[in-house]
C-alpha cells in the first residue's frame, strides 16, 4: 500500500542537525507514549505466530490498525529461488495428561509448550516413549524453549527442565490438534512514498512476525518498525520513499526478493532489520556486507552523537534477515540496529523473552534512534556551486550568509 498524506500537520527536518535541541524536540514529539505501545503489545502477545497461518495474518491486522499493510499470499509448494513454500501450519489445542487426567503440560497456559509445525497426534505412551518427544533446557531450569520442525515432519513438547525430571514412570497421553495444509505464506508491506522532490530511492526497514509469545526477539520489531511507518508520513519533503516490510523469518524475506527484488536492487540506498529492540541493556548495530555503506556511515555518526554505551558488530552470514538482503546476488546495504544481539541473551528464545524482560521506556528510545538515523539520511546532501560558467569544473563558490526575518526560527 501506498500511503496518502495524513492530515496532521508536517514536521520540517530541513537544516536541523540530530545533535540539537530542536531536531530532539522534533523527534520527541513523533514518538508514542509507553502506554500506546504497551496496549498494543498485550493485545499481540496471546496470539500463536508462526511460519504461515491464522495466528500471522491476526497479528498483521493488528498491526495494520497502526500502519494499512497490503498483503502478499504464497501458495504452498511454490518455488522461490531454490526453495519451496511449505504447507500451512494451524493448531487448535495441545497437551500431555498422565493416567489420572491431569495436564502435565498444556498449550493454553503457554504456546511454546508445542514444538511449532507439530503434526496431529492422539497416543498414550510410557514415559520412556514419550522422552523422545520432550524438549527442554537443563542449564536453564526454570525455561520453556523456543524450538520449530518446519521442514521435518514430527512432533513435540517444551517444557521446562524441572517439570520434565519431575515425571514419573506411567503412561501419558499426547495430543495436538493441529493441521498442516495446502495454503500459503503470508507477507505485508506498507510503502511511505517520497513528498516533494523524488530521489527515485528507497530505504529498506524489514521485519519479522513468526515466533509465539516472545517479547525482545517478536513483538518488539514490528511494533517498533510500524510506528517508525506511522510517523514517516508527518516528515515533510522526503526525498526517499520507505519500504516497510513484514515477513516470515527467512523464507518470507526469500519470497518477497524474489517478487520485488530487482526493484529493490535498483533503488535501496539503505536499510535495517527492525529486531530485538525492546530490552533496556547495550544498543548493538550490526553492519552490513558491505561495511561501509550509507546505513552504516550513518548509523555510526548517530551512534557516535549517543549519550550511552553502544557496541558495533561487523557482517556475519548468519542472524536474522540482514544475510537474505545483504547475500551476494543481491548484496543491500542492510545493516540491524538492536538492543540485546539475537543468540547472545540468555532469555533468547524462551519463555523469559516475556513481558517482564521488556522495557517499553526502552522500545520508545528505540524508535527514537532509527527517526535519528532517518532523519540524517533525509538531510544528507552534497552541494555544488550554481555558476558553471569557467569550463573546467567547479571553483570554490563565495558562500554568502543568508539573512534572516528578526522572528525566525534559527533552529
């Protein structure tokens, strides 16, 4: 969806600088409140997110109550480069009950507790059996796992490891209900166009929407990305367009470069993976490929301008969606700007990436960076003199200072 001009009114980034009162002033004023964001946090967290399915699409229509997201459907068995588009994952209902009917573990209480793209199961087992099919975390007792079979048909529970070394011999039924169909993948995208003058370029701004109730590596992302959508209407005179995405870790970041990568490689100038922002510890920026491209030049004059501890990563061909944009057919300048780095907390995918582990205070700061790094983008210029008259280049140009009325605004 292309947006249309919204009707409040514009905010003019023209001449300010990120590191004066008035440009902070100005970003203060797009940001939303904590409690907007916590609002549409609880309202996302209950809801079971994954590769495809109903819980996705509800979650993107949520979001799309902040920012109206067109939708992309891709069916099953499609190809998409050398992969394929895998059958459509539902689940209703799962649990494990011992002998006497009591629920050891139950998806209702917590949707990690099913191994996500379980197939269907209704069988009782010895516990010896049924180990097989457990899955837990000895070194962090008290912690559900987050872990999927999207490509290897089987099925499971998480649990945490203390309740699992608490069963005793018996016999246990274990039931999912769930369906694995022919469907489709589901992607939204919001395109901010650029007011005004038109560079004809685009920034990337992509994240993702496929993990269950989980706080930093979920909902922070698209609840930061999405209002980072909302508030680049009010930019005035935007000389970039915005491509605000929405996907399925990997394969939904595979499948829309192969429906709108050669637009893309022709105009992305810049861009981020929108993820991990919602914790309060050290900002983390992980470059692009490339090193030394214009998200990354601004990213660390931004960083540099920051009042806090920051740690800068260079590329690795692993993480989130960064290694499908910046992989060398396609080689974006797409950089991720974080809190806590993916894989390197240890609440990460678990059930301690809660609500608990999260700082609204936080996400709203985070939105607040990347408004800085766009802005910078927007005011990044290179000038030339106007009197082309000598032949043979430019000369220095006689700059001349340009009055102002009395009442002005000098910011």
């Amino acid at each position: 969806m292309v947006f249309q001009q919204r009707t409040e009114p514009p905010i003019d980034h023209a001449s300010k600088e990120s590191s004066t009162p008035v440009w902070q002033e100005m970003i203060e004023s797009l940001l939303p409140t904590e409690r907007e964001l916590e609002r549409w946090f609880d309202r996302l967290w209950p809801i079971c997110r994954s590769l495809t399915g109903n819980g996705f699409r509800q979650s993107l229509d949520i979001l799309s109550e902040i920012v109206p997201y067109d939708r992309f459907e891709t069916p099953t068995g499609a190809k998409v480069f050398d992969w394929t588009i895998p059958s459509e994952w539902n689940i209703e209902a799962g649990w494990i009950e011992d002998e006497h009917g009591a629920r050891i573990v139950d998806f209702a209480d917590n949707n990690l507790h099913v191994l996500g793209y379980s197939t269907p199961t209704d069988r009782w087992l010895t516990l010896d059996e049924l180990q097989s099919h457990l899955h837990s975390l000895p070194d962090q007792p008290d912690a559900i796992p987050y872990l999927t079979s999207y490509y290897k048909e089987r099925w499971g529970f998480c649990l945490t490891d203390r309740r699992r070394q608490a069963l005793k011999p018996g016999r246990y039924r274990a039931v999912i209900r769930s369906t694995l169909d022919k469907g489709s993948l589901t992607i939204g995208h919001a395109i901010v166009p650029a007011s005004g003058y038109d560079s004809g370029k685009e920034v990337l701004l992509s994240t993702y929407l496929c993990h269950p109730s989980m706080a930093n590596n979920e909902l922070s992302g698209p609840l930061v990305m999405s209002y980072l959508a909302h508030t680049l209407q009010r930019i005035s005179k935007r000389r970039f367009s915005y491509r605000c995405v929405v996907v399925p870790e990997t394969i939904g970041a595979i499948a829309y470069l192969a429906r709108f990568g050669d637009t893309m490689k022709a105009r992305t100038i810049a861009g981020y993976v929108v993820t991990c922002c919602g914790d309060d510890r050290t900002i983390t920026y992980k470059k692009s490929r490339r090193g030394d491209s214009l998200t990354d030049r601004v990213t660390l004059h931004e960083l540099a301008r920051y009042a806090k501890p920051y740690q800068v990563v260079d590329f690795f061909p692993s993480g989130s969606d960064e290694r499908q944009y910046c992989s060398p057919g396609f080689d974006l300048p797409v950089g991720s700007l974080m809190r806590s780095m993916y894989g390197r907390y240890p609440e990460y995918h678990t059930s301690l990436d809660n609500k608990s582990f999260i700082s609204f205070s936080a996400m709203r700061e985070s939105i607040a960076l990347y408004l800085r790094m766009i802005l910078a983008m927007e005011a990044n210029r290179t000038y030339r003199t106007a009197n082309r008259s000598w032949g043979h280049g430019d000369c220095i140009p006689r700059l001349v200072r340009k009055s102002r009325p009395r009442n002005s605004s000098t910011g």
